[in-house]
C-alpha cells in the first residue's frame, strides 16, 4: 500500500519525502527486520525510537512516522502524537479490520486472565468464532500463541486482528491494562461491552498514585471506547463508576446492591457452589472454580455473555463445566500429603484474598512462597510480606521476574514487612519450592504464588525457562 494511501485519513504537522513510496508492512520496533517497513516513532517510557535512527535504513524501512523530523534520507509524517495516530494507520493498512470485528474487554487489577476466559469458553460453546488476547497468550482458530503484552501494542494488535478476520473470527475477548489505555494502545477500536472487575494497588512505580491508576481504567468506560458497561460494585472504585460512566450499564456484585448477584455461596478445594441471580434468571451453579473471587469473575462473565444474547442454558452449562485456568487457583494433591495451590497473585489485594479463601478450606498450615517482580511498584512488596506473614504459618521469599534488580534487594523489601520470623529466604526460586515442599504434612496447603503459569523468569533482559508446575510435577498425585 502506497504510504499516501496510509496517511489519508491522518491529521499531520508537515511531511518529506515521496509519499508514493510502497510500504508492505509495519512496526514500531526500530530493532526489528522488515520488509519494505513503515516504522511508528515515539518516546516510550524507557527508549526514544527516534534515537535508532541510523540502523532503520539497514532494518528495511522505507518511510517514518516522526514526532520530530530526523537527519535521514527516508519519507516522513511528522505528528504531534505518533501513538494517537497509529492505530488509524494500522486500520487503514489492514482495510478496516477493526471494523468487521466485535470486541469484548475486561480491565482490573486482578481477575482479568479469568473473567476473559470464562466469557471465551462461554461465547465458543455458543457457537460463535472467538479469540482471546491476555496475560497468558492468544488463543484462537486451534492456534495458541505465547502472550505478549497483557494488552499488545498497537502494530501487533493489527496484525492479530488481520489474522483474526481471515480465520472467520467474529468476537475478540481482550484483557485491557491500565497501561495500554494511559498510552492510547486502544485507540479508535470500540467495545460492544467493556467489563469492570476491581482496582486494588499495582503500577504505582508508573501511575504514582491510585488516582491515576483508577482514572486510567475509568478511560474504558467512557463512549469513545465502550457502548455497553458490566461494573463490579462491590469494589469501592466500581461504586463510583457506577455513578459517573455516561454509557448503559449493568452492575453485579455480593455483599451491596446490585442488579446481577449471588448468594448462598459454599466452596471446598474442588468446586464452588452458589445461587446466581442474573438478567432475571435463576442459576444454580456449582462449578470447579474454586474461592469467592471466582464466584465475582463467574458473575461478570455471565453478565457480559448474556447481554450479548448467548442462550441462557449455554451459559448455565459452560459455567458448570469450565475448564481450569491455567496459573489461577489451580491445585493439586501431592504424594507426601497435603495440597498445593499455583496462583499469579502478584498484588496485596491478591495475595490476601487467595490466603483469606484458603484459610477457609483447611485446619491444617499455610505455607506462601512468594517474590515479587523487579522495575515495578516497590510499595507493594513489604505490604505483601505483611500480609504473607499474617496470613500463612510461615514464608517462604524467593525470586520472581527480577529484571534488571538485583533479586536480593526485592526480597529485602519483602522481608522488611513480614511481622516476625516466620520465614525462609532463598533466591533460586526452584530450590526454595523443594524447600518448601519438605515442610509440610497432610491437611497443609503450599501456595505458591505470583507466577501462575508462566514458562520463564526474566533476568536481566533474558527470558530463562522456568514453570512453577514443572518443578512442582514429580511430587503431584496423578
């Protein structure tokens, strides 16, 4: 497509260069090899594109999208904002694909990986062709792609919806982060529903405050990106939205008032029961979902499924017989006695209500083996510990995504939270689960936290393999 083409419908500052040069595809890592490539320049948190100017010619761009003007011989659109432009581009290049695409989006700070999965399952069990973008991958058409971004960036987004729309796709279930609506990742793309689950502290090493935080996730639910809301009102932040979005919506909570609720809700280590009141049907579910949070994510996915007109019995069906999530509350007997429990609580609101529910499923010890991720919110860590030591017989603080920290410092954060000496500190992550595993006897419980299913520890820009199930697998009762 010719570069003049792609620019159409843009608003630009000036340009250089020949706008009829031939561009064949996108990006917006400099890094990255192209074909003919059309390269989206901006200032991110950490690099400036711009900067790695003298290697695009090399890389195989043709033509720029600037924020600035740069001292190379190639074509370029000067903006003001390159990322509030982008997405339009993108949807130009790949001929309107966002819109002959139904979009369904899930933003919170925990519950998001599970909610979009139970609203999948159900929205596949319908019927209908579904993908589905998060924290633990892309899944669709039989494919399974390796996650990349919770919400990807905008180059990559398009060229999952293009891949989306030739493999017949009709509905696109997203984990929406508060990172990708601050930076406009989303833009121009609208969500026939847009579902709220809770805010609770993460992020503050970017958002500084809960103020901005909260406002961030509020950006989902205004009309230029939502027709429809599903708010969780029993989140204090969701009571509030409930009073300000200018969008229809529907509420669903527990405990206060809302439109879509549940009661009489009974949990064990293998299931979860409970009365469902939603759009004015009863539903008596037991499902394998296990703890009260879940009851919240089984709420709001039903809420979501229904206002999109799936047939009620396939909801009430799906719902009963959802298949485990991988990385959250997944548990498993192991051969000396007792259980353990994989969980991606990586927050305090997390962590606390994980140990709260588990707390009522056992008489016998907790044990929490737990790190937190390094170039991320260093509040968060004594919390954490604090909780973990409260919470759990005893501690075990090991490593968890150090990037570019060093991994005894973080654990030193931790560690500076926990109430007593109820714990054990080792670094190797996989030597303090064998650690671990040797303490407890039948009737206790060993979470380990923080990673869920992912299949790698980040250090120092390296991707090492590492699964907590892998190590965890001889000692689990098949």
């Amino acid at each position: 497509m010719k570069l003049s083409k792609i620019i159409r419908n843009v608003k630009y500052i000036n340009m250089r260069g020949d706008l009829n040069v031939e561009v064949l595809s996108l990006s917006q890592n400099a890094q990255k090899k192209c074909d003919r490539g059309l390269l989206f320049c901006y200032k991110g948190v950490k690099y400036d594109t711009h900067d790695y100017y003298q290697i695009f010619k090399d890389n195989g761009y043709v033509a720029l999208v600037v924020e600035r003007f740069l001292d190379i011989d190639l074509p370029q659109i000067l903006v003001k904002n390159t990322r509030k432009v982008m997405n339009k581009m993108c949807n130009t290049f790949f001929l309107g694909v966002k819109d002959k695409l139904h979009f369904i989006g899930v933003t919170g700070t925990n519950g998001k990986t599970t909610t979009t999965s139970i609203i999948y399952q159900i929205l596949s069990n319908a019927g209908e062709k579904v993908a589905l973008i998060g924290t633990s991958g892309v899944f669709y058409a039989d494919k399974a792609l390796p996650p990349l971004l919770t919400t990807p960036d905008p180059v990559d987004l398009f060229y999952l919806l293009d891949d989306f729309y030739k493999n017949g796709i009709k509905y696109v279930v997203m984990e929406v982060s508060a990172h990708a609506l601050s930076l406009d990742k989303l833009r121009g793309i609208k969500f026939e529903i847009s579902l709220f689950t809770n805010i609770t502290q993460d992020h503050l090493d970017y958002f500084s405050n809960m103020g901005n935080y909260s406002r961030a996730k509020l950006k989902l639910f205004s009309p230029l990106y939502s027709k429809y809301a599903i708010i969780n009102t029993d989140d204090r932040y969701g009571y509030m939205f409930s009073h300000i979005v200018s969008i229809p919506f529907t509420t669903y909570g527990i405990t206060s008032p809302a439109e879509n609720f549940a009661i009489d809700i009974s949990f064990d280590l293998s299931s979860t029961s409970f009365l469902a009141h939603c759009d004015d049907k009863i539903f008596d579910i037991t499902t394998p979902l296990i703890c009260k949070f879940n009851v919240y994510n089984i709420l709001g996915a039903m809420t979501a499924c229904l206002k999109l007109n799936v047939d009620s019995d396939v909801v009430f069906k799906t719902v009963k017989n959802l298949k485990s999530i991988a990385g959250r509350m997944n548990v498993y007997r192991l051969s000396r006695g007792g259980m353990a429990v994989i969980d991606y609580a990586h927050t305090p609101d997390g962590l606390e209500q994980v140990l709260s529910n588990l707390r009522c499923l056992t008489d016998g010890n907790i044990y929490t083996l737990f790190g937190c991720g390094g170039d991320r919110d260093r509040l968060k860590r004594a919390k954490m510990g604090k909780i973990a030591s409260i919470l759990s017989s005893h501690v075990f603080v090991t490593s968890d995504n150090p990037r570019y920290e060093e991994p005894e410092d973080i654990m030193e954060n931790i560690i500076d939270g926990i109430e007593g000496d109820n714990y054990t500190s080792i670094v190797d992550r996989k030597e303090c689960i064998l650690k671990a595993l040797n303490s407890i006897n039948s009737g206790d419980v060993l979470l380990i936290a923080g990673k869920g299913a992912e299949n790698y520890i980040d250090i120092k820009g390296k991707r090492l393999p590492y699964s907590d199930l892998d190590v965890l697998e001889p000692f689990i009762v098949k």
